[in-house]
C-alpha cells in the first residue's frame, strides 16, 4: 500500500538525511514525485540541514560535548531495544541519530579562554558616532550559531548569559561595566534567556526528558522556583518566555500558552492553541495578549486566558516553522513560512481582524518593528512601510543575527569573511557605522552609552559611544 501524507512525514527527516533505505525509501520517493505539499517539506528539511551544516563548520567542535550526545544516544537505544520489535528499534535508531546530527550541528560550542582586548576595527560615517571605541569581555561564554537559545540579556547593572564550564552550561551573571563575574547559577540550562528587574529566567533539563521553566534571582544567582513541561518533539520546539504586566510569565509549549506568576511560578492560567504546528512567542500589550499559530492570530485576556478574537489565514502555512511576531503602538504583523518556502509578510488590523496587506519575500528570519517601519532579515535587511508595505530600502547582506532599533539606527552583524557589526540610517539604508571583526549570531544590544554583541568565540564586545 503506497504511504499517505501523514506517514510520510512522519519519516521526512530521516529521508532526507539519509538513514532510510530499501522499500521505504522508495515509497517516500514515489509519494513526493506525485505531491508538492510534502516535497515542500522536504525542502524545508534540506535547507534547515544545509543551513546547520554551514554554521557548524565555522566553529570548533567541544569533543567532550560530543562523547556526552554519542553516550546519551547509545543508553537511549539500548533502553529501547528490549521492548520493541527489530523494525522498531531500527526506527527509534534511526530518529536517535537523526537527533545526535541535528544536536552536534547546533550545539557546538567553543569557550574562549584568552579573549583578544585589542578594540576591532572602526568605519563610521554618522557624526554621532564619530567618536567610538570597543572592549571585549573573556566571558567565557558559549556561542551557538544559528540558534536564538544562548541569547544575552542586559540590564542597568548586569549581564546574563551562558557561560561554559566542561561540557556544563549554566546563567552567569556579569557586571555590565567591568565584566567581572557577580554570580553563576548552580542549574544546568538550555539558555532561552529574559529577566525583568528581580527575576532571571530561561530553560533547563527536567526529569524524565522534560523542560523546566526556571526562575533565578537576579541578585545572587539563587533558584526560585521551576515548572516542568514534556519536552518538545520537534526540533525547533522550545520557545523562549516572556515576561507581561502585573507580575507574570508567559511561556508557549508545543501547542499551548502557559501564564505563570513570576514571584513563584504558580499556575495562573493555561490556554491550547488549535490547530498543530508551532506558536510564536507571545507578546503581551496592555490587558492583551497576542500569538501568532499556524492556523491563525490570537488575542487573549491576559489576566484570564479567555480567546477574545482569532484573525485567519487565507494562504497555506508550514506546519514546520515558527511564525514570527511583532506588535509594537498598536501595529501587528506576522511572518509565516508558507509550503512553497518563501515568507509571508501579513500586516493586521486589530479592530476587524482583516488584513490591511501581505507580502511575499525569501524567508524572513527575524522582525523588528520601530515607529512605522518594519525591518526584516531575509536575504539581507529590508525597510517596509508598515502603512502600505511599500519597499523603502535594502540592504545586501548574509548571516543570522537579528535586526535590532536602537537611536534610529538598525544593527545587525554580517557574516562576511571578517564578519561585521553594522548599523544603518533608518530613513535611507545608508551605513552610519561599520565595525569589522565581529561574528555573531546573537543580538546587538543597546544600554546607555553602550552597546553589547556575545560573538561566536564566547566573547562579549562592548561598544562605547562617546559624544
């Protein structure tokens, strides 16, 4: 019997990398030369392991993180082997080494122990930053390329990251003005970092392969509570929390939206999306919260969970990507990986629900939305009008790391050969600073007269602005 849609997806990502032979390979074959939706799929899994591949062969392997997977995948299969059929094991063997490439290919990581202080290599054109310089920090921290998990967070007196120590990761906390080390967390953390003014909070293993949510205190470092959930099952599954208004946290899981109390972590309300697919991070705006599914946009009361209105799709949309979300002065816009693989940008409007008008770009990695722009990377970074959509500008470049606004300027680092950190005129696309040296897949961050990258050497660079 020739497989359907649904078992051959189920099986899509072990085809593509190679670890199904004989008749059920062929049958995958003969099932994507008759249809596009799956052969869309595949594409999806070709370009996200090309894409893996690329980024991992930049960074130097942590040989002991890799004899900790291949342990890990040997007790898994040996724990399998004697409650399943041949078939079976050889599946589950098959889905464990699918896993064992995807998790060496993203979580390689390298911690840099001799940080170079020497200031990177300057090029502005905008008077204001005319005069710069930059420092870097031996944080010892860990870079993960393509991923947003290790992302760095800064506050007025503190910046909270991952920091590597064997194959161990753990939050630490560092001065923002010196670097100097206040505290590391005693947990062992995925990373998916936020915090507010008192609380730290990100990721971290759980008992029996599930995912915790934990809390840290911002001021020494100490666990203050933790809310376990299964974990994901597929790979980009893991969201990172935000914090909304009146004391809480909002954390979306496979297919359901959990809102906790920050102080400690009780279970205010929890909310399931229909629909499958995966969920954008929730963004919490006044009494409302939005978040964007694959089968369409919702706002819910935040303090309730009650749904108060849904916006629908009228395209077709991978169930395989995260869509992204940026609401910002009452403007919202959605991202959404469409089956043929290009992106839809989808402008909504909040009091009908209707959408004011779509756009169709390659695939868009990130949004930002800053008064009435928005600015996409996708192939390159673009400027739309957020009134009309209307192409403002573009801007050539590759790499992975966010667009980021900060003094009418947007930034994000280039993965050219000598990698650079670049900030653009937000009217023009014009180049108003260019900082070489600089590889990144991790945010720019402005604070103050500072500005902070962690690079893929584990290294914080700290930019100042003087004048």
């Amino acid at each position: 019997m020739a497989m359907n849609c649904e078992e051959v997806r189920q099986q899509i990502e072990f085809y593509v990398l190679g670890d199904l032979t004989g008749m059920e390979r062929r049958e995958i074959e003969v099932h994507l030369k008759n249809c596009s939706r799956c052969r869309a799929i595949e594409a999806e899994y070709v370009q996200l392991i090309a894409e893996l591949r690329q980024s991992s062969q930049t960074v130097p392997p942590n040989v002991e993180f890799e004899r900790n997977v291949l342990r890990s995948v040997e007790r898994e299969i040996r724990s399998v082997a004697p409650r399943a059929g041949v078939s079976r094991t050889a599946a589950y063997a098959a889905g464990l080494a699918a896993c064992l490439f995807i998790s060496l290919a993203i979580w390689q990581l390298w911690v840099r122990r001799d940080a170079d202080t020497k200031p990177a290599s300057i090029k502005s054109s905008a008077a204001p930053l005319a005069n710069i310089h930059s420092y870097s920090i031996p944080a010892y921290a860990i870079s993960v390329p393509t991923s947003i998990a290790d992302d760095m967070v800064v506050r007025e007196h503190g910046i909270y990251l991952l920091c590597q120590d064997s194959s161990r990761a753990n939050v630490a906390a560092l001065d923002s003005k010196t670097g100097m080390q206040k505290w590391r967390s005693d947990i062992e953390s995925y990373g998916f970092l936020t915090a507010d003014e008192t609380r730290v909070c990100c990721l971290a293993p759980g008992d029996s392969g599930r995912v915790d949510l934990v809390a840290i205190d911002a001021a020494d470092g100490r666990t203050v509570w933790r809310y376990s959930q299964e974990k994901p099952n597929i790979l980009p599954g893991l969201c990172a929390p935000a914090f909304s208004p009146g004391g809480r946290i909002c954390w979306a899981v496979n297919t359901t939206i959990h809102m906790l109390r920050s102080s400690d972590g009780k279970v205010l309300w929890t909310h399931e999306i229909p629909g499958g697919g995966l969920l954008s991070t929730p963004v919490a705006v006044g009494e409302g919260l939005y978040v964007a599914g694959t089968a369409g946009l919702y706002y819910l009361d935040v303090a309730s969970g009650e749904r108060l209105w849904r916006a629908e799709y009228d395209f077709d949309v991978s169930h395989w990507v995260r869509p992204l979300l940026a609401v910002a002065q009452g403007q919202i816009c959605v991202a959404l990986r469409t089956v043929t693989g290009r992106s839809r940008l989808v402008r909504i409007n909040s009091a009908d629900r209707k959408a004011i008008w779509t756009k169709t770009v390659p695939w868009v990695s990130h949004l930002c939305l800053a008064g009435n722009r928005l600015y996409v990377r996708s192939q390159g970074v673009r400027a739309l009008d957020m009134g009309s959509g209307e192409l403002l500008w573009s801007f050539a470049s590759t790499g992975c790391s966010p667009v980021t606004y900060a003094n009418s300027l947007v930034w994000f680092v280039d993965s050219s050969e000598q990698g650079r950190l670049i900030a653009l005129d937000e009217r023009t696309g014009r180049t108003a600073l260019d900082l070489t040296g600089i590889h990144s897949c991790n945010a720019f961050i402005e604070l103050g007269d500072r500005g902070y990258v962690k690079t893929h050497d584990g290294v914080v660079h700290v930019i100042l602005f003087e004048g």
